[in-house]
C-alpha cells in the first residue's frame, strides 16, 4: 500500500519473536502483528533495532518482513530495516525488501567504517535511486556512533530523497530546531518526523513531530496510540500523564543488570519476556549471543506490568 | 535570600561581560542583571558554562558573583557556580560563595579524573557538609564527560544532600524517568529539577520539570518567561510557539563557522554579539583564547534578531 | 594449507581491487596477491578492514576469498575476515569462507548493538564452534567502538577458542600487559599477537608480538618484510630506521583532506592511488560512497612514492 | 637550575604523600625525591595527573611545589603540572609556580569548555609570553577529551613556544609519525618528546623519543633508570626485559575493583600503597572522594612487589 505523505502516529518497531532453537517464530510474529493493528498502530516497522535485526541472517530478515506484511494485509503500511554497514549492502537488503513487499525503507547512515556527510549524503541517494520505495533516514548514534547533521537531512528532505526521519538520537535541541527549519521551508507537509525517544513522546508530539516509533509500543501499543490521540487533540495534560505511566513500565528494561549482560539483552530480553507473560508470543527467547533473563527477573517484568495495569 | 524550595522558573546562566582587555565589566553585568531581573526571571545563576567559567581567574569569579549579588539585592536568589575539578576545588569557591552572598551552590561531578558514582555521590555529600548552602547538581556530560546516574541522584535527593538538578544532558528519556520517580517518591516538592535544555523546554515543563536554565534566556528572558507562563497555565499551544521562536534565535549561536572556532566560541560569542547589538552590555568580548566573531558574524546575529523581533 | 601455530611475520590485510564500475576487479587481486607473496610475507587477510570489506556485497566477498586463495595456491597461508554485527550472520560469512578454501577466520566482537563482555566470549566460542576452522579476534575499537578486554581475550586463549588477535587498537599499553600475561602462562608459543599498529611495528616486536598486519603493506610489502627480518635479527636500529621510512610514506593516507572526506576514503583511497601508479592494479577506484582523490591528491601521492624510493 | 633542550631521560610524576588528615606531608614529599634523585632520574615532574593535582587546593599545590624544589635542590630540575580548565587560570599556576622556583611548566589544552585546535595554539602561546619558562604541552586525552592535534604540536615546536611534549595519549601511531617529521625539520635537538605510556617505553625511546614519565617511576624509579640506560646503549633485548618486569608489576593497579572505585583509585591508590609498605611515605592515603583501597587490596599490592623484586 502505499505510505502516507507524511507518515504519522504510531509506529511499533516489531519485536521478533523466535524458537527455542533460535528460529524465527512466525506464528508468533503473526499474532503480534494483529495485536499491534487491532490496537489501532498506524504502520508497522519490521527490522528495526527492536527486531533484533543486528541479529538475524538474511534469510531470517526475509522470513520477518514477509511474515509482517501477509500480516499486515494492507491494514497498515509496512517499514523495512535495510540496517547494514554501507550502500552495497543496504542495496541488496532494500531490494530484498521491495521483493517483499514492503512500502518504506528505513536505513542507517554507513557504520562500522569512518564516514562523513559528503558521503552519508551519497549513501542515502544511491539507496533512494536503486529501489523505489520511499526511504527514512534512521538516526541512532548508540548504534552507528555518528549523529546525522542537520544540515544533510534537510538536502535529503529538499530534494525529495528521505521521505522522513526516524530520530534516535535523543538530542531534543537538535530535534526541535530540525522540526522549526522543516516548517520554514514548507518541508514539514511531505517530510516525516518520527521521534524514537519512546519516553518523550509527548514533547516530541508539542514540538510538532508527526509520530513516534516506540520500542515498549511492543508492549503496550495501547498506551501509545492513546498518548498520540490525546496529543493531537490537544489533551496535553492527559498525554503527559499517560507518557508518565509508559515511563514507568520502561523500568522492564533495568530488571536484567548491567553487570551480567549488554544494554540490548536486558531491553529486548524485557519486551519479549512481557510479551510472553502477555501471552503475544509463544517464547521469550533473544538471540545469541545476548544473555537471557533469568527467573526472578522475568518476575520482576511480571510485577511491573501488574503495577502498570498491563496483567 | 533563602531560595524557594523547590525552586522553580526561568534561572538564566548569566553570561560575564568584559571589558576589551578582559577585565569582568561590572557595570555591565548590573546592566544585564537589571535587565534579567526586569524581565521576570525568578533567579539568576552566576558562574555557569554561560557565564565562562571555565576561562575565568578566582578573582574575576569572586568579582562577578559579589556584583549579581548586590545587583539582585535580594529581589532574586541568586545561584553561584563553583565549578573546579575535585572536591577540595569546589570546596575553596564554595566559600567564596558563601561569604559573597550566594543563596545557592551549582556543582558539577569531578572531571579531569578518572571517577565512580561513589565518589560523585561522597563528592556532593562533602560539599554540603562544607558549607551551608543549597546545593544543586550540575549534569553536564559535554564539559564534565560522565553523566549522573539517577541512581546516585534519587539517593543525594533523598537523604536532603540536593536540592536539586540542572539537567544539560540532553538526556530527555533519563529527564522523564527521573521525574516520574521523583514524585513516585514523593520529593518532587523539595527537589527542583531545571532543565538546561533551552530548545525544549515546552516539553520539559510538561514532562514536570520545575523550570530552565536558558542560556539564550540572556538575550531574550522575556521570551523564557513568557514560554514558563503558558506552561504554568496550561497554554501548552502557545508555549510550543514561543519556544519555536526561541528555537529559530538560536541560529545566532551558528554564525560562528565550526571550522574556525570552537563551539564555545560562536555560541557565547552569539550571545554577547546579541547583548552588545540590544545594548545590554558595552562590549562583545569573550575570555582568550576564545576565538572572536567577525564583523560579518556580528552582522548575520544582528539579522537574526530582527527576524526574532528583538531588533 | 594449516596455519602455523602461532602464525608469525607480515600478514598484509590485501586492498580489494574494483573496476571503474565497482565490480571486483579480479585480475588486478591476482596481480596484487602475486606481488605481495614474490616480496615475502607470510599470509595474506583478506576482507579485512583495508580491504573495503564493509563495502562489499556478499557475493563480492566471495569473490575476493576464493581470488586470494587460488593465488596465494598454498604458498602461504589465507586469512579471511569474517566482518559482520553479530554472531549469526559472522557465522553465515563463515561458512562461505570456509567452502572458499580460507585457511582462517578473523572476526570482531558484535558491533552496532550494545555488548557485553560475557556475549563477546559467546560470541566467539560459537563461531569457533561452528566452523573448524582457526579463529583470530579483531581488536579494532574506531570500528566496533568496543574495546575487547583482556580477561576475555586470555580466556579464549586459554580455552583455544581462539588462534590469535588483531590489534588494531593501538593501545600500546595493554598489548604489553597482553603479551606479558600471555607468556606468563605459556600461551605464546600457540597464540599469535599481530599488531594492526603499522607505524609502531617495532616497539610491537620488540614487546613480543608475532607479527603485524599493516595496510601499508599493500604499498611497501618489501619494507614491512625487511623490518620485521630486522627485529627477529636483533638488528633493532635498522628496524627503526625501515619503520621511520614507512611512516613517512604513511603521508599518503593524509592527501585527501579531511574536510571533504573521511578518514576510509583518503587512506584506502591513498592505498590504491598508491597501487595504480605503481603499476600493481587496473584502477584506483574505491567503493561508493567513498568520497574518491582528485587529481591533486594523486599527484601528492606519487611524490610522496618518490621520496620514499618506490617510484 | 635551566632545563636541558632538549629534555632527556627518566622524569617521574611526583606522588603527592598526604596524611590521615589530607594535607600535604612534606616530610614524606622530601623523602620520596631524595628516593627518586638517588636512583638516578633526570627530572622530577611535580604536579602531574599522577600527583593528584585535580584533587589539591591551591595551596597544596604550592606547598608541594616548593618541597619539590627545595628537595630537588638543583641536583635535577623540577617541571611544574600547571594544570586548569583555561588560560588565564593556567596563568595564575604558572606565575606561582615561577615563584616557586619550577624550571618549566606543563601545561594541558583547555578542558572542560569545548575548544578548537586555533584556540589551543593561542592558549599555550599566551601562557609561553605570559611567564618565562619552558613550556611543555601535556596530551592527555582521557582526563582533557581532546587530542592535540599534530600540525598544532609541530606549529608550536618550529615557533619556539614549546620546549616540549608529554605525550600520555597512548596513540603510538601518531607519535611515531610526530617523531620522524621532528627530525626532517630538525626540531629534535631542541624540542623534547616525552612518553607518558609507562609500559611501551622500549618501544617508545626506539622510535625516537627523549624520555618517559612513569608514574610507576615512584615506586620503581631505579627500574627506569636502568631501562632508559639499557635503551641508550643500545641494549634492546635487556630494555624490554626491564621493561616486562615493569609492565608485569602494573598489575598493582588492578587490585581495587572497577566495580567499586574510579580508575584514578585504583591506580593512584596502588601506587601510594607500594610507597607506605616499601616505607617510603608515611600514610598511603590518597586525596578525598577517591575510594581508598582496603587491606585485602593492600595484600595483593605486596604480594606483586614481592614478585616483582621490591619487597
């Protein structure tokens, strides 16, 4: 289906579920896909960091993003992680991608080598030029370890090569001033600002972001979608308390401790332990190399999403 | 004055003016103060990053924060900066602070060293036991190259060692998980949280933070105050469009190219660019070895503030 | 062929070659291998990082592995770099490298997701696991912003999950703790150390290391070969002395300039430019979209060429 | 007494004892140089990173500089750690430190604020006009967060601003390549390079360098000595032995746990623990908030001075 110009409200980056044997579960995936869109999320976004897709082998990436979309059944748009190292390769994902079916591309800046905005700039051109989908840039310095200059996105955006952003950054300053110069330029009615910052959705949303990209929207896509309507009617009070209340359930995350395991394990392993508690997926299982949750920890994902009013 | 608890509002960092040859202008800095003050701010800091700091001789701190003192003459608190290294530092200026008339301490984490959030956490007890002055946190992870755990902050929160945090992390999913537990603990009442995000402050607020410490709140306070007073009133609308305009003022912290100077440089060199064109101050100059604005620099922020009606 | 234990000398991470078009330019990687071998170095590693690996395509990678290892046709041995985010897609680039004849595989800890030194062990004991062929971790933080502990590196060692390392950290300090440690427990005689640090290949040697990798050493092999003849010799002035030339020439990498490129374009971009006018491959294109040397910068290379006596 | 140009040899960075209470013990202080001059080093550097110089008060600083120069009493010069956020505050060290008899100043780039390769060249020529000494520049990038640049190090040398360079960047790279372009310009013979990396010092004085400053110098200053002779007469092979002996005893600065304590603790912890049981200080405290190490940790300090052969 094609994607609205501009993309905006809810978009869940899809958990993947998987196997015991490290398998993608494809039924799973299916009823968290119905679950997502009959809780009125408004695109889906396969292969993203949540889906683990650092993780996966190609042919996991495409079992993932067919499932998403015979899923989907164009209900709602699906977005695409096409997440690798430099163009070549993105190339070969997003093509993959259009294979399949997907009606957006969501890639990274280049990683893993020393890169800079001349080149970035490039990178994202030859990606828009070789498939014809619409593209996201897909800012995450955690991950890529540069920041996307502003200066480079707003080319992109003029130019018609991103169809939008999807801002991980964290970097509200920068947001705000990129979201006021889209505005000015009368970029904002085509080009879509969508925040990753999952527990600043609300201020995202006042600043004039046109849609959030939430990770525990996994978990509770309910919350998210009521937090965006509040928003856009202009509930404002009533956005922020139910942000307070997502931001209180994001604790999930912190149950696995730092000492024993990465950022990752203890985050993704979170949202896939509640969405095995919520009975979304048939098992809660990362993929290796993370570290999984042990037991008293999955209790205490369990006690937070009782206190959240979730189980 | 004893300081509001918590203290809330619009606190700008005062910015230092100089003479040419680098002398502290006092007669400037009442100036500015006078203005500030006018304006509606309900504090000012002294000695923060805005205020140089950083490039300022113990005899020029203890110049300005004697002169914001008696300017203020008790119609504000006024906050001091006792930015140094390690504790034994902080200590030394703590107590000029003290007998200079400061209502209130600012202190960051060591830096320079190599440190630990157990000794961060017996760094801000010791201060407090040192000298008798509420003392605020001052996160700030570009300067001092470590973030504070909120960890560490709930507990110097909670045992009444802080009495609040000048968050410039940029950091807003921390900001928002850190006042979520705050008032689940039941201390949002005592300890103030001041944002030093400047461009997303609409958000901040709405998220509960009690104020802002805006840099660029020198040269436009009144545009700082009126953003808090929408807020305050629940014109989160107009709060968003004031804090646009402000948003688009700070391209003046952008003429200076980053090829030439530091960002140091261009964004304190803006700011006093601005002050000197309002006629707030009687001299542009920065702290050397910052790097001056050219005359075409100084045209292009002259510029920005007509567009921002200021002009 | 087996790999000696532990594998000693000049292993030159081999540069890949591409046509005008950006395909693998074949015939030159033949020409290339041959004049590598014919200088006398000790192994070749291809798909490291000079070899533009995070540029090519799967079926480029390929194509690079099996060149190499029908011209290097059992005369030394082929290390194959096996460069992916995590451990099952390391494990994907594994197997083909395996069926392509690699006689060993080098492979970092996970990048672009978060990670934790208990996964990096995971990590590597899988891959060890799952394809019997002799595995060197590849230390290279600028790439996976990780650096790889200690602890876990001799733990590998120990356990022989691992043949060697790669470093390419440049921290000179721990690889003498490294090496010091590893001989403390009799480890040196099976594990191999190769030092990435093409410029302080000496001090490496001289601390014991088994070996280097230099990407110089595409242009200068006879000079890597030389100087590490010289350092087993104890003829340690001479090697000094071949090591001061090769960082002269290493100039080369600094012709393109930083503000319009990065730091991969102008040092692999210097490395071809180097190759073509020395006659040793067809083309000096780089992978898009690496941003390619100008006219200028060629000609500064090849005066640089002349001064260090190769052209 | 004048430095020699250039400076040579083994150059520790002075300990700072202090007692129970905190202040400076200058009875120790004296001690500690007379250990350190009759073991043979060239130089004492007071005031270094290693002296805790983050952690002192002005006036600790003062007092330990003019111990250090009274101990020293012109049998070696004694370099003075000027070290502060900026320029002016830089200032006000050096003119102290010039009344107390220093022979030369060390002096980082500005910290703290964010700075820019024209701003650190402005900032050392100021300090060099501001105060008749010999200058050196101290690379420090993990206490400053900022490398100095070469171009900047090599501008400075050729214009006679610095005498000197201590390099603790650990990038061996860029200081092989800083060496040899010192010696095509002939600047060797007056400008002094340093090497703080403690445990490649081989590796350093190999490729050229002057000399070391090893805060592992307090505790073991004649192993030093006996390094840097081994090195100068060409005795390679003895050079690294030494300095095996030496890296191998570092292992004291792993003994408290980065679990509890901040690496300046730990290392700086370590090496006062070593000075108090080898008797040469009287208390191994170390300056608040650092975490002191504990008796189990003060054990294994002993134990590795008595396999290294200084118990």
């Amino acid at each position: 289906m094609p994607l609205p110009a501009p993309l905006t409200g809810v978009v869940p980056p899809l958990c993947t579920p998987l196997t015991p044997g490290g398998d993608v579960d494809t039924d799973s995936l299916r009823t968290l896909c119905e679950r997502l869109i009959g809780s009125g999320v408004d695109a889906l976004f396969a292969l993203g960091s949540s889906g683990e897709t650092a993780y996966l082998a190609d042919a996991q990436r495409r079992t993932v993003l067919r499932t998403a979309v015979e899923a989907a059944a164009g209900r709602v748009p699906v977005l695409a992680g096409v997440i690798d190292m430099t163009t070549a390769r993105v190339l070969d994902h997003a093509r993959v991608a259009a294979e399949s079916g997907a009606d957006a591309l969501v890639a990274t800046a280049p990683f893993y080598t020393r890169t800079h905005p001349v080149e970035i700039a490039d990178h994202f051109r030859r990606i828009r030029r070789g498939v014809d989908l619409p593209l996201f840039a897909y800012d995450i310095p955690v991950a890529v370890h540069t920041k996307l200059p502003a200066a480079t996105v707003l080319d992109l955006a003029e130019d018609g090569t991103l169809a939008g952003l999807k801002d991980s950054s964290g970097d509200d300053g920068a947001l705000r001033r990129l979201l006021v110069e889209l505005r000015t330029r009368g970029l904002d009615s085509r080009f879509s600002v969508l925040t990753g910052s999952e527990l600043a959705v609300d201020g995202a949303l006042l600043a004039g972001a046109h849609g959030v990209v939430p990770g525990l929207g996994n978990v509770d896509p309910a919350g998210y979608v009521r937090l965006y309507a509040h928003a856009r009617a202009g509930r404002w009070t009533e956005a922020a308390a139910e942000q307070d209340r997502l931001a209180a359930l994001f604790a999930i995350t912190d149950v696995g401790h730092e000492a024993a395991m990465g950022r990752s394990s203890s985050a993704l392993g979170a949202f896939k332990a509640a969405l095995h508690l919520l009975g979304a997926i048939n098992c809660p299982a990362t993929a290796a190399p993370q570290v999984p949750l042990g037991d008293a920890e999955t209790k205490a994902v369990s006690h937070l999403l009782e206190e959240g009013g979730l189980l």
